[in-house]
C-alpha cells in the first residue's frame, strides 16, 4: 500500500484493553511524529498521562490470573500467529519504520525480520518453562520448585529500533505469563502501535498488552512505578535515564532490567585477515547508521595493519551515499534529530580540537534534515571524548596498539561493557581475548551479533539481565520453592 493508505491503517491514539482509545483528560493534547529527513510531520498521536497508565496497569491486572492460567501451548500458538503477521506486512511496517525513524529501508526490512523473530523464538520457549521435584539430602521431604509469571510489566524502548526493542520484551514476557505495557519512544511510536493492533488481530486477549505514547514520560512511568500493582519494569535506553529508574523503582522493590549505553571496542590484532576486519567493521559500525548501543564506537587496531585497515575502511565508507531512507539510492539515511546531529558534531570537533584527523566526512551537511556523513578519524588522542563516550553515529575513530595486552586494556578503559568485536585468527587469542573483554557479549571475526536465541546484555554500566535466547524468558519468572512432607 501506498504511505497514505499505510499511515490511515496505523492507530494514533493509545492503545489500552485491546483497542485504540484517547486520553483521559479532556485537555490533553497530541504531539508530531516527525520524519527525520526532512522534518516534516508524519502524523499527530495521542498524548497518554498518568491517568491513562493506571488505566493501562487496570486493563492489565484485570487479565493477568487469566493470562498466567492460559495453556503454554496456547500462549505459544498465540505468539507464532504475530511472528505471522509481522511477516505478512513486513514491508508495510519496514516502510512505516523508516518514515518515523529514518534507516534506509533495508535497515528496517533487516529490523523486521529481526524483531519478529522474537515472537518465533519465545513461541517456543513458552512451553519449555522448567521446574524440578527431587528428595530432600536430610531425607525429611521432597523439594518441588515451579516457576511462575512474575506478573503486570512496564516496557519503556527506545527509537532506534522501533519494533525489535519491543518485540525482545513483550516475546517473553507474554510467553512467562506476563501482561505488559509499553511507553514507545516519543520519536517513533507508530511501529508499536502497529504492532499492537496486528496482535489483537491475532487472537491475544484484550488487556494483555497496552501501548502508552507520551511526550511526558516522567509522570507516566512514575505513576505505574508508585503503583504496587506493577511487579516488572524493562528499560532500554541510556545509561544516566537507567540509573533513575532503578532508584525510583527501588522503593516497590520492583524486578527490572537494564539494557543501557555502550562503548563497543572494535579490536584488530596483527593476525586478523584485514578485508574480513574491514567488512565487519562496516557491518559493526554502519548497522542502523551508528544507531545502536552495539555499533562499533572505537576501533583499536594492531600498528602493523593500521594503515592497510584505515585505507580500506575509508574507501568503503566513502560508498555510503547519504539520503532519505525510502529512496533506493540512499545507503546512510539521516540521525533521528537535530539533538543528535549537534552531539555527533561536538564529538567530532573535540577530537579534532585535540589533534585528531578527519580522513573522510567530519561535517553536517546542512540544509534540511539530520544528516551527518560516514566519518573516520585517526590520530586521535587518548583524552578525546570520542573514546569515552558513546558517538550513536557513523563515526570511526581509530587508535593503534602494539601488544595484545595494550588492545585489551585499550578496549577495557571504559565503564560501559555491552559489546566488543574482536578479530584475529589464532583461536587461542580469541578465546583468551574474549574471556579477558569486560563486555556482556563479544563477536569473534563477526561484526552483527544480535541474534534471538542468544542472551543479550551488558556488563558495568551497560546494566544487567539477559533479553533473547533461554535466559530472555527468565527475567519474567519467579522461582518458587514449595517443601513436601514424606
């Protein structure tokens, strides 16, 4: 369909109890969901309050005994039904994703085949949830442990991915048991929204899932915070915003997960196959334009193989043309606002202030839209931002090294610990390398790592728990111990 046809079938206001309501408070107002490449509004959503969250928290624990008691099989069969239809408009939602986010379209349809992945993997994890009865060592009694949803929970992504982010959520937590609500991104709502009426369409009960857009978070989260009721919250999203919502959610003891900021190191060792580094330092980098707390931030690369990397890397960086996701010839489409363009260019300009060199981009074109080049800098000095924090951009930094110690206590001089890359064709290196990196996750001779049925998370402040693979469903169970009598 057409955008037209496509933005008339998606729901723009919220979602609550299995269908599209408006806010509570008659005043309350609506707020543009903008194309980045141009600025222009897509469309006007509904403003949720906390009025509304509590209506959202209602909706939920009203179904959550029902939901719980529901066969695995069918809370399975359920999940496999979205994976379905997310397939079936894969090119409708790839299309919506890009008007509101700005990827290219092969981004989005990559994200969509991705994202709906996790309703496939944790349709199948729904029935594999696991308990144990075995005898007591004193011989008293017998041990039984069960494993139960933990119960309502509260979602809030982020707009780089606009459905993955949710899908690696609502996967396991539908299939613990669990209802849930979800705050999208101010940015980019829509792809949830879609989502959202896609799996009434499906056959998931009213109540279930709930989707909360706002440009006032902080009330809204708040309020389902505060309320006893809400037993999980799940936040992706940055570093400083993660560390408030585990102090206010503190003091209701709430289960919470946090997959927050990185500062991926991208490590080059003098025996790596140097095309391979290179094309998984475009796959590391350039994934969703920079966009993503697993991309590339820094690259540290062996002194004996910098300079090949370096030309390598920037006469493939150079191919990525910039322009509006939707057009065929655009391989780098724009960053999500005019906020991120300035923190991209601050960065860069720090660098260079510090005796840093722009081998290729290094400036915003200016004009209408977010754009900023694909960027690679050499020379940088230890005491750049850029290493320090992370770019969410097409950035490429690269710094050189001489022993393997030196690249790993480079890659390790970071409080962040999300993702690492390393490449080397010493299997004793990699395994070495790998156990020694402070990250939750480390690709060898791989620059994509993200996959379902592996668990993703980070280390140090790139926060803690596992979404995807067997440890995803976990983070929505509670264990209980039940003790028998002989």
């Amino acid at each position: 369909m057409d955008t037209a046809q496509l933005l008339s079938s998606v729901p723009t206001g919220l979602w609550i109890g299995g269908e599209e309501r408006q806010p509570i408070n008659a005043n309350a107002s609506t707020f543009d969901v903008l194309d980045p490449s141009d600025d222009t509004v897509i469309a006007a959503v509904a403003d949720a309050g906390p009025d509304d969250a509590i209506a959202a928290l209602d909706a939920a624990c009203a179904v959550q005994a029902e939901w719980a008691a529901t066969p695995p099989r069918r809370r399975g069969e359920i999940l496999r039904a979205v994976f379905e239809a997310i397939t079936d408009r894969a090119d409708d939602i790839a299309t919506l994703m890009t008007m509101e986010m700005g990827k290219v379209l092969p981004e989005s349809k990559g994200e969509v085949a991705y994202g709906a992945e996790f309703f496939r993997w944790f349709a199948e994890e729904a029935v594999r949830i696991a308990g144990r009865y075995t005898p007591s060592p004193a011989g008293t009694g017998r041990i039984l442990v069960t494993k139960q949803p933990v119960g309502p929970c509260y979602a809030i992504t982020p707009w780089n991915f606009p459905l993955a982010m949710g899908t690696r959520k609502i996967g396991p937590a539908l299939a613990a048991g669990c209802t849930m609500i979800v705050k999208p991104a101010q940015e980019t709502p829509l792809t949830m929204l879609l989502l959202a009426k896609l799996m009434d369409e499906a056959g998931l009960p009213k109540g279930v899932l709930s989707v909360l857009p706002t440009s006032k978070p902080g009330p809204l989260t708040e309020a389902l915070i505060n309320d006893g009721r809400l037993r999980k919250l799940t936040f992706t999203g940055s570093t400083g915003v993660g560390k408030t919502l585990v102090k206010q959610s503190a003091d209701k003891l709430l289960r919470a997960s946090m997959e927050l900021g990185g500062n991926a190191p991208f490590i080059v060792f003098d025996d790596a196959d140097v095309d391979a580094a290179v094309d998984g330092a475009v796959l590391a980098k350039m994934r969703n334009g920079g966009e993503a707390c697993t991309a590339a931030n820094r690259f540290h690369v062996a002194n004996t193989v910098r300079e090949e990397f370096t030309d390598k890397l920037v006469k493939r960086l150079s191919e990525f043309t910039l322009g509006k996701g939707l057009d065929e010839s655009s391989r780098l489409g724009p960053l999500i606002n005019a906020k991120q363009v300035a923190k991209v260019t601050e960065l860069v300009d720090d660098a260079v202030s510090r005796g840093a060199k722009v081998l290729l981009g290094g400036q915003a074109p200016g004009g209408p839209g977010n754009f900023y080049p694909a960027t690679v800098l050499v020379d940088v000095p230890a005491d750049a931002r850029i290493l320090r924090e992370e770019v969410f951009g097409p950035v490429a930094p690269i710094v050189g090294f001489d022993t393997e110690e030196e690249g790993v206590a480079a890659a390790n001089a970071t409080e962040y610990g999300l993702a690492a890359y390393v490449y080397t064709q010493s299997l004793d290196r990699a395994l070495r390398v790998a156990e020694a990196i402070e990250s939750g996750m480390v690709g060898i001779n791989r620059g994509v790592i993200s996959d379902p049925a592996a668990p993703f998370g980070g280390m140090k402040e790139s926060g803690f728990g596992r979404e995807g693979g067997f440890e995803g469903i976990e983070e929505y169970l509670e264990t209980k111990y039940i003790a028998l009598t002989n």
